[in-house]
C-alpha cells in the first residue's frame, strides 16, 4: 500500500507541476503577444462603442475632452460622432488617452488592405468633396472655421467666409494653409 501511496503522490506532484508550467508558457505567450498590438488593434472592436478621447492641446494650453461613438477608423485617424448630427475626426498624431474601449483587441493586421491604406489625407478629401463647413482646431487650440479646398501630401487649406453662405470666391475672407501634424481634430456639423 505504500507504494502505491508514493506513486500516487508523485504522480498528483508531477501533473501539478506540469500545470504551473503550462500557466507560466501561457502568461508569457500573452504578454508576447500583447507586444504586437497596436492602438489600431486595441480599438477596433469599439467601433459603436461611447469613448472619451483627450486630445493634445498644444503648448500653454491643456487637453481637450471630446466624447462620442466611434464610427470609423484608419491607420492614424479616428472619426467620432457626438450627440446630434455633429462628428469629429482626431489624428492619431492628437490622440492622448481614450477611455471606454472593450478588453477585447483585435488581431493584429487584419485591418485589411484597403483600410490600411486610407490614411487621414484621404478622409481629408472627401471633407473637401463634400464641401462641409468644418471648425479645424489646431494643436495649439485655435480654432478655424470655413470649407476645406484641398488636402496636400501634408497640408490642407480652408476658406473663411460667413457662415451659411457657400465658399464663393467674392465671399472668401481668408485662406489658411495648415499643416496636417498640426491639426488636433477637425469638427463637422
């Protein structure tokens, strides 16, 4: 009977150890794993979801809070849509901190080619398509309002002109070249 005792022991001895073992290979894998993410991946499934997003300020001035549901994604931008009809595009670039996403993350890279490559001057463009008025706020928290002509390799241009009225060359007021690294969201009602 002995015997068997001790076999038994050394048997329950080893499973446990094999156990621990496995534990330890899975928290490793996981934290390898993590490695690979990226902020795209972790927010992907939160597409519907309500997140608070800070957002740089640019020097002097603090972070801005806007909330909203995100609606779409891309490689380096983001579109939220706030209560009523209004939406915010954020550059990643502006991006501090988000709030409210899911513990899910998505894999790695299966954004798909197309998404991948629609970066922040493409969803530019179809601003400038639409001819919306937008309030592009800069990082250092100026804030300018009018229509967006064109979007650059790294600039984009707005118009001023009263509001409600179209872009019309004779109600043009001021045309302003901004660089697109100092954009800190673009508001569209």
């Amino acid at each position: 009977m002995r015997w068997e005792d001790l076999f038994a022991d050394l048997e329950l001895q080893w499973e446990a150890a094999e156990a621990a073992e496995l534990d330890a290979e899975i928290a490793d894998r996981t934290r390898r794993e993590a490695g690979y993410l990226r902020l795209l991946d972790r927010m992907r499934p939160g597409v519907g979801a309500e997140v608070r997003c800070l957002l740089r300020g640019g020097p002097g001035a603090g972070p801005v809070a806007v909330t909203g549901r995100i609606s779409a994604l891309g490689v380096d931008w983001m579109l939220l849509s706030e209560a009523g009809l209004t939406e915010v595009l954020v550059p990643r670039a502006s991006l501090l901190a988000v709030r409210g996403l899911t513990a899910v993350s998505a894999t790695p890279g299966h954004e798909g080619r197309l998404a991948a490559r629609l970066d922040l001057r493409h969803v530019v463009r179809g601003l400038v398509r639409d001819r919306s008025v937008c309030t592009v706020t800069l990082l250092g928290g100026a804030a300018l309002t009018g229509t967006l002509l064109r979007v650059g390799a790294d600039f984009l241009e707005l118009a001023e002109h009263p509001l409600g009225e179209f872009a019309r060359r004779a109600d043009v007021r001021a045309g302003w070249t901004v660089p697109i690294e100092a954009l800190a969201f673009i508001r569209r009602s």
